[in-house]
C-alpha cells in the first residue's frame, strides 16, 4: 500500500541548484519526497532517460487584453493557457489592464470575470497601470498589493499607455511605498512617433519599418531614463523585453552601480531578426513578426547571450501576444495594410519559450540545465512572490513539473501549436527538447501533446511581496 498519490521514477531532477537521479514522490498536489528510490505510488510514471525539471512559469503572457479599438488577441484565457501546458508551462502571469478614466479595482475584477473557470495553468495578474490618479496611487494600488497584485507594469510609449516622466516618477515612489516590483516598457514615445511620421512621408510603410521605427536607441534612452526614475525614487524595477546591447548594456552599468535593475529578455531576441519583418519579398507577411522592442540582428543574439551568461537578466519570458495573421481581424486588419503604424504589437511564443531557449542555451552549450531551470521557472517565482510555493522540486512544492525529452528533436511548426493564433513565428525552427509530460499539482494535463486537463483546473495565486522589491528602511 503506497500513500502518493503518483511517483516519478527514474528520470534526473533538476532545479535551479541540483541535477541529481531522484524518483519524485507526490502527494496532494504537492512534493512529499526526492529521493534516490521512492516505492508505490497508485500511479507510476517511468522517466528514464528524462529531465525532471519544474513546471514552466511564464512571468510576461499577455491574454484577453482590452483591444482598444483595435484587432482582439488571438487568445484568451483558455487557449492561452493550454498553449502554456503544451509548453511544459504550470502558471502563468498576464496583466490586468487599467483603460484610461477606468479604476484599476474595477479593471482586476473584470479580468477575474475573463479567466473564471478556463484556466489549465495557475496563474497570477500583474496590473497595467495607465491611469495614475491619486486615488488609483493613493488607494487602489496600495490595497491591490495587499490583495496579491504585488506587481505591475508601466509603459513609456503606445497612445492609450504611455506615462510622462512626472508620472512615472509618481508611481515608482508609490511602489516604494507599497512594496511592490515595477516592471517598464521602455521605448521612448515621441521618438517612435517622429520616426513613424518620418517613415510614412518617405512611403516607407511595410512592416520591416517598424523595426526601423524603433531602433536600440530608443530603447536604449528610454531605458536609462527609466533606471534614472528607479535611481531617484529609490525603487527596484525590472526591464522587460530587453532586445539587444544598447539596454542590456544600460542595465549592467545600472547593476555595477549597486542600483537594483533587473532583466527580462525573451526568444524573439535570441531567435529572429529584423530581416524577418521584411516578410517574403518586403511585403505584408512581415507582420507576423512586428513586436515591440523589435528582434534585432545576430549580433544582438551575442549580445543577449553576453546577458544571459553574466547575470544581467534574471527571467526568460515569452511576452506571449498573440494576433492572427490570416484574418482581417487580426495582423492583416484593413488599416494595418496601410502602414505598419497599425500592426498589432506582438507575437504568439508561450508554447515554444522552453524549446528554444533549451536548444540554443543548453544544447549549444551556453547556459547549464541548471541556469534554464533558473531563468524558466526558479528566478520567476522567487522575483514575483511565488517562491517556494512555485519553482522548484523539492519536499514541500508544488508538484508543477515538466517532464522533458532532451534529446527529441522537432521541427516548430503551426499544426503541433495549441494556441489561438494561425501562425507561429518559429515555423521551421529546428529544436532539440521537447516538453512530453505536463503535471500541474500533481495531475497529469498534457501527455505527448494531448491535453488531458480541463479549463479551471488552474488556480488564481495571490503572490506575496516580491524580496526583490523595495524594502522597509532599517532603522538607524
Ligand atoms: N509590449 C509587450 O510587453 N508585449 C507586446 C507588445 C508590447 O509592446
Ligand atoms: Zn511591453
Ligand atoms: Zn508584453
């Protein structure tokens, strides 16, 4: 008689510290034991030959966004998340986004309204806050915090988003009040507006032009501009989508000075370029790629890896965003035909974050099992107050694990995709791994690309205060 519930056995576990052969015993939902031989279990799997690693957390997913008049996401809730298992995914992390003149509470609960009952991961919400009024810093947010909403994100470009520099400066000196992590898109506004103007007279209107739209430069600018901010105010913050040198550079002079700058990058920025958006022949296809920062050129591949290796970057995420491609409601929106300024934003890559970043990070030698473990999962948790609930193997987690192939090799295409999108920017890639098991609190949801979980078998995670936010001051 065998009190687990299931045990893995015979596979190498592997965390953010450790690669050891260990059998895996669950219980609950959660880890009971990790040990060199662990018997019964009233299921048994066999991983021989596989890694054991925990479940993907993806910190950066956009799902169900508001569209502002424009083209909807290609996914909400539901797709989304059974994208995110497909991908060896156990919890994500989308944003609750504040519209202008709307209450940032109200904003959450209608977000609540969306994932109710179709959720296959756990998740969390950051919030988008692009209305800081003072009762929205005064009240709303500091009591959201304290509900569980530890962090947000903040924009510095995009009509219906960007923050002017008072108002930045306002709502990090907010987080330091309330302890909670800022994440910043930084682009600068009237710089890509300039350029988008200038672009337009000259005819230059294909997607590529958005690439040209907004060079490193303006990235770059806009990211000291935001570490400035931090500097001022006194308040942790974490870069998001860091496409190249120019930002990663400013982050480490940043981290070098003692400030505390974090760093996220993403695959789009160690997988595609800008030729990309040129598409077939400098035409429309290259929508399937316009993302904002853009993908950069192969050099910036280095330059992202130099991040990666060093420390600079804490978190690899997807900054899953999804539209179709094929329909007029998406990419090929009639308006977006007419100039890349009204492409949407963003590409679909929940499903294919893992595969990448293990293929060219751990297959090709440039990070260990352990630092992918890290930068998938481990560093999430801890950076966005799930740890040690989320983001480990060990007695006492939750059992959110991916079983993994290390030596499958596929070819990324549409059709093994689970995702509401008709398209995947990676189609062709060649990877090595590949995601087989999926076990969110110790259930089985994916099994060789077969979804076996249902919407609402995940659970919303109040997170707690992230320790890579602001502290209380020591008293002298
Ligand atoms: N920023 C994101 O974080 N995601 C998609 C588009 C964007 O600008
Ligand atoms: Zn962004
Ligand atoms: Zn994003």
């Amino acid at each position: 008689m065998s009190d687990f519930d299931l045990v893995i056995r015979g596979g190498t576990v592997v965390t953010a510290a450790d690669t050891v052969k260990a059998d895996v015993g669950i219980r609950a939902g959660r880890i009971v034991t990790v040990a060199e031989k662990v018997d019964g279990g009233r299921r048994r799997i066999d991983a021989s030959g596989m890694l054991i690693m925990p479940g993907g957390i993806d910190s950066h997913v956009h799902l169900a966004q508001p569209a502002f008049g424009g083209p909807a996401m290609a996914d909400g809730f539901e797709s989304g998340t059974r994208s995110a298992i497909a991908g060896g995914n156990t919890t994500v992390l989308p944003f609750a986004l504040q519209p202008r003149g709307a209450s940032l509470r109200t904003s959450v609960i209608d977000y609540h309204k969306e994932a109710e009952g179709k959720c296959y991961t756990d998740f969390g919400f950051h919030l988008i806050i692009s209305d800081p009024t003072p009762s929205v810093l005064g009240q709303e947010l500091p009591a959201l915090v304290n509900d569980g909403y530890t962090s947000f994100k903040v924009f510095m470009t995009y009509d219906d988003l960007v923050l002017n520099d008072r108002q930045l400066l306002e709502v990090f000196d907010c987080a330091r009040g309330c302890r909670a992590l800022v994440m910043v898109h930084c682009e600068g506004y009237d710089a890509i507006r300039f350029m988008t103007d200038r672009l337009e007279r000259a005819g230059n209107t294909a997607p590529y032009y958005h690439a040209i739209s907004r060079p490193q430069s303006v990235e770059r600018e806009a990211t000291h501009r935001a570490i400035s901010h931090a500097e001022l105010t006194d308040v942790p913050i974490m870069i998001v989508h860091v496409s190249g040198r120019e930002s990663m550079e400013q982050i480490r002079w940043a981290q070098q000075k003692g400030l505390k700058i974090y760093g996220e990058t993403c695959p789009q920025y160690i997988a595609l370029t800008a030729d990309d958006l040129k598409g077939l022949n400098m035409d429309e296809t290259g929508g399937k790629y316009v993302c904002s920062p853009p993908p950069r050129d192969r050099a910036s591949w280095d330059a992202i890896w130099e991040g990666i290796r060093t420390g600079v970057f804490h978190t690899f995420s997807s900054d899953h965003c999804p539209f179709t491609y094929g329909s007029v409601m998406g990419k090929l929106n009639p308006k977006a035909r007419t100039s890349f300024r009204w492409v949407p934003n963003g590409i679909p890559g929940v499903e294919t974050r893992l595969q990448i970043l293990f293929s060219k990070g751990v297959v090709e030698g440039r990070i260990t099992l352990n630092e992918f473990v890290a930068l998938t999962s481990t560093n999430h948790a801890k950076m966005y107050g799930l740890y040690p609930r989320k983001g480990s193997i060990a007695p006492g987690f939750d059992a959110d694990i991916v079983i993994w192939d290390p030596n499958r090799k596929e070819t990324v295409r549409q059709e093994l995709m689970h995702h509401g999108a008709d398209y995947t920017p990676y189609e062709g890639h060649a990877v090595t791994g590949w995601p087989i098991m999926t076990i969110l609190r110790g259930k089985v949801v994916m099994e060789e690309g077969k979804i076996l979980g249902a919407p609402g078998d995940g659970s919303f995670l109040k997170r707690d205060l992230s320790p890579y936010a602001a502290r209380p001051s020591v008293a002298a």
